[in-house]
C-alpha cells in the first residue's frame, strides 16, 4: 500500500484588521498554548482585555507576558484547575475586580486524551471527564450571574469535529467531551436567550497547535505517553489521506480563531446555539 501524502499547514497567518472588541473583555481558557493562545491573540488584536486561564502557571505566565508585550492589551493571568469547584469562581472574581465587566467566555480547555475505550483506565477515564466536562459547565456557572445581570453575553465552546466524522480513539474527548459540549450549547443557549446571552460552538478538525507563536514548543510529557496511543497519528494520517471530502491539510491556528472571534463578538447577536466545523469541510451540513 503508498504511503498516504504527508499533509501540508499553509505557511501563513490569517491577520485580521477589525477592532471588534474595542473596551471588551474576554475570558479564554487553555490560553497558556496552542489554539488558546492564539485565540486570546486573536482577541487582544482586536481590542479586548483578556483573562487567560490554564492549569499549567509558567507557561501561563509566559504567554501572558508575551502576549501584553506584543498586543498591548491587559492580560490577567489565572491559574489553576477549572475543572475543581471554586477555581472558575475564583477567575470570574478576579476578572471582575481587575476589569469590572466580561463580554466574552471561550471555553476552550480540554484534555486531549486519545485511546481506544478498551485502552482506558479507570484514572484516565475520570480524567477525560473531568478536564473536557467540567471546565466548562464551571466556567459557564461562574460567569452567567454576571452576565444576566448586564443582560449581555458571548459564550463560545471549541468542540472538534470527531464528534460527528465517528474517528477511531475520540470515544472520550469527542465522542463525550465534545458531544456534551454541543448538547450544553444548545440546551444552555436556549435558556439564557432572553436575557441577551449567545452561546455557540466551534468545532476544530486538526489544528497546527504548534503554530501558536510560543517561543519555546510544549513541554515534552505534558500529553502523558500514555495519553495518545503510538498508533494514533499513522491511523489518523490514513484517515485523513483517504476522506474525499476536506482541504486535505492541517488548519492554522488562525483560521480557527477568526470564527471564535465572531461569534465572540458583539456583530453575532442574531445567532445562537449554533455549531459551525472550522475544519476545511471534513464534514459538510
Ligand atoms: N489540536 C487539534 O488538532 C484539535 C482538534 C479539534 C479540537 N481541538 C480542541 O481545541 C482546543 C485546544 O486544543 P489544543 O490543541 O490547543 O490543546 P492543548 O492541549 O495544546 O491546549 C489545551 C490547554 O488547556 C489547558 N487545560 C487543560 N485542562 C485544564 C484545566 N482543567 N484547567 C485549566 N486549563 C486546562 C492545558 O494546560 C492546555 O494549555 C481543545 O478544546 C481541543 O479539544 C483541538
């Protein structure tokens, strides 16, 4: 059998020139790498103040230097475990006490933990649950009195889009991390849609997460060997050389971040619950 075609990122970044969230302010989670980063870039470009929330406190702290340095904006840092009670609790206190409001929740932390179910342990199941589960429903409790109360609100949730193309190894992260993920974007877009709340989701196929502009690339053993199976990226490459449909190549971090920063943004005010595949047509409709 060929070897399938290595698969290309564009060489580019997709810049932006809209100041859509002049006076905002933002909160991303996972925003100490990868598509959070580039997503609080993405924001801060246009305008917003951000909090930028992660477990993992240097990097944290790295990426918001970087990030005030190169944008100009306030960054808050915060870190800690949001999926433990009183951590997004915590954030949202804080945001309000340094900023005094918060337009924007991007709820993009998660655990990519990738294995077939049969491979999981009782442990790494738990903990799939808990950093793609509960950092988001926790992040979405804290911040909605808030918000009710100003009667404004943009809550954006990162799904992926293996939770609909049914790809081997997501049984957890997509099939129910992001599944809840979607399910919570509806049913919670439907309960605050009153009180001018939007909540929508973006779903990723595969990123270049690498591309995310940090100086230094992820900390080696931050994804636990065990974490993704050894077989995970040839079968995934496979898959991906053989789909008909799709651009046939990784997203840059970029692209995906201009979508969140829509429906972040205070030109979506017509749509909600609504879920858009920023994943160059892996799924269509
Ligand atoms: N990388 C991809 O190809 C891809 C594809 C589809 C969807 N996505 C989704 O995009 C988002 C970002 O992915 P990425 O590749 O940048 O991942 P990543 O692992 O590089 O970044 C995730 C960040 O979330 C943080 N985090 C995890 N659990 C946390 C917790 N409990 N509390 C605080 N912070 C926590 C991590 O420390 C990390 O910095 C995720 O929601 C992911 O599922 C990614």
């Amino acid at each position: 059998m060929p070897e399938p075609p290595t698969l290309t990122t564009l060489p580019f970044v997709q810049p932006t020139h809209c100041r859509r969230y002049e006076g905002r302010v933002a909160i991303v989670t996972g925003a100490a790498q990868g598509l959070g980063l580039v997503i609080a870039r993405r924001l801060a470009e246009e305008g917003a103040d951000i909090v930028a929330c992660d477990i993992q406190e240097q990097r944290l702290s790295r990426a918001a230097g970087e990030l005030q340095d190169g944008t100009n904006q306030r960054i808050l840092a915060v870190a800690g475990d949001l999926s433990e009670p009183g951590v997004a609790d915590d954030m949202v206190r804080r945001a309000l006490d340094e900023f005094g409001h918060i337009d924007t929740l991007v709820n993009n932390a998660a655990a990519l933990i990738r294995l077939k179910l049969v491979d999981f342990t009782e442990e790494l199941m738990q903990q799939a649950v808990k950093w793609n589960v509960w950092n988001t429903l926790r992040c979405c409790k804290a911040v909605l009195p808030h918000m009710i109360e100003r009667g404004f609100g943009r809550i954006v949730n990162i799904g992926g889009e293996a939770w609909r193309t049914g790809a081997p190894y997501h049984t957890l992260l997509a099939g129910i991390g992001k599944g809840s993920m979607i399910g919570l974007t509806a049913t919670l877009a439907g309960e605050v849609v009153r009180h001018g709340i939007t909540v929508n989701c973006v779903s990723p196929g595969g990123i270049e997460t690498e591309a995310d502009g940090a100086k230094e690339p992820a900390p080696p053993g931050f994804r636990e060997p065990g974490w993704t199976d050894p077989q995970f990226f040839e079968d995934m490459r496979r898959a991906a050389a053989g789909r008909v449909t799709g651009m046939g190549r990784l997203a840059h971090p970029t692209e995906v971040a201009a979508a969140v920063a829509f429906f972040g943004s205070p030109e979506a005010a017509f749509v909600t619950g609504q879920h858009l595949g920023a994943s160059g047509g892996i799924a269509m409709l």
